[in-house]
C-alpha cells in the first residue's frame, strides 16, 4: 500500500502454557488443532494413511482432529474404514484441548498451502504445538524455523498423499530422545524465536525511537 511499516511474524504467549509429562511413546498420536478448512489440506494426511494401511502397514497411528468436523474429511474416513486411526474430536478448548495436546506426539501444521498460494506458514498453531513441545508436520516451511530444522517435517507443496513411512522414520528419530527433553527443547528454540515479546520488540524499539 506504498505506506512505511515494520514486518512482523505472528507472537505467541507461551507463558500461560504448560508443558505436560509424557512417557516414551507407545503407538504415534498425532493431533491437528484448526478451524478446518479445505486448505489445511488434512485430506492429504488421510489419504497417506489409506496408502499405507492398504499396503499392510502394521504400526499403529492415531490422528486427531480438533475443529469444525468437515464432511469431506468424515466421508473420506468412513470411504477408507479409517475410523480406528482418525478421530474427530469437535471444537475444544480449556482442560479438555491440554488432554488431547498431553496425549500427543506431533502437531500437525497446513498440508494445502498451495490451495490458496501459502508458500510459508505463520499459523499461530505453529506456535502453540512448539509451546507444547510437539514437533511438526507441514507442507508450508514455518517461518521462525529454517527449513533444516530437525524438529519440522516437510511434506511436498502439492496435493499428493502424505508418506507415512516418511513421518515414521522423522517420528522415530526424533523419539529417540526423552520426550519431556525433546519438548523442552521444542519449546525453547521456538519461545526465543517467536515468544510475544520478541516478535513485537520492533515495534517497541521504534516507540522508543520515536519519543
């Protein structure tokens, strides 16, 4: 608009969470947190999951789905007979949210950037799956991470299946870490990153120039 501004990413305030206690993993418990639209590009999730039980995978995989259930992800499940590995959770929020985020082990990010050209990622569900230690799966490379980040998977920027083998061998190379040091470490790289306080320290240093 040809008018002088400060370019920002998007804060969070990781102060009023928690990181919960997680034992070593047991089967993969992932977990998606949106409002759910045809661009989050979940689809792709599911379809990989029909690939790779349709092609006898054996290892068992959870994914949980919070927010407005779409039908077309509903059908998609029900077409697949994957309802024992995805589960619709509705609208969460409160103590209810911090179960399903305890209970899981990567967060997942947009998957259908590319629907709408969002090439890079500045979801604010980026910043709350760090702030509850979840490493990350995404399509659109997350812009307080560089793309050579150990704890960001990236998927192709296209419509294809999402390769579960892929996210099994990120899932379990990362595990072979202490869960609560691996998401300690998740959250720290991503407060000093893009915590509320540094992500609006710009805009204060300009105030105080502007005295």
């Amino acid at each position: 608009w040809a008018l002088p501004c400060i370019r920002l990413i998007n804060g969070f305030d990781f102060s009023p969470v928690a990181l919960p206690e997680r034992a070593a993993p047991k089967d993969v418990q992932i977990l998606s947190v949106a409002a759910n639209a045809f661009w989050h590009g979940y689809d792709r999730l599911i379809e990989g999951l029909h690939q790779y039980y349709g092609s006898g995978g054996t290892e068992q995989l959870v994914y949980h789905i919070v927010g407005n259930p779409l039908p077309s992800l509903q059908k998609l499940v029900q077409k697949y007979r994957l309802e024992e590995h995805v589960v619709f959770h509705g609208r969460q929020s409160g103590d209810k949210l911090r179960q399903l985020y305890a209970l899981s082990y990567l967060g997942v990010d947009v998957l259908g950037g590319h629907r709408k050209d969002y090439p890079v990622s500045s979801s604010l569900k980026s910043r709350e799956y760090a702030a509850y230690g979840l490493p990350i799966l995404t399509a659109s490379p997350i812009d307080y991470l560089p793309e050579s980040c150990p704890y960001q998977l990236l998927a192709p920027y296209d419509d294809s299946p999402v390769d579960i083998p892929a996210l099994l061998n990120f899932f379990h190379r990362l595990y072979q870490t202490p869960p609560n040091k691996l998401a300690q470490e998740i959250r720290d790289a991503a407060q000093a990153a893009c915590d509320m306080s540094v992500t609006m320290q710009p805009v204060a240093d300009w105030l105080l120039r502007s005295r």
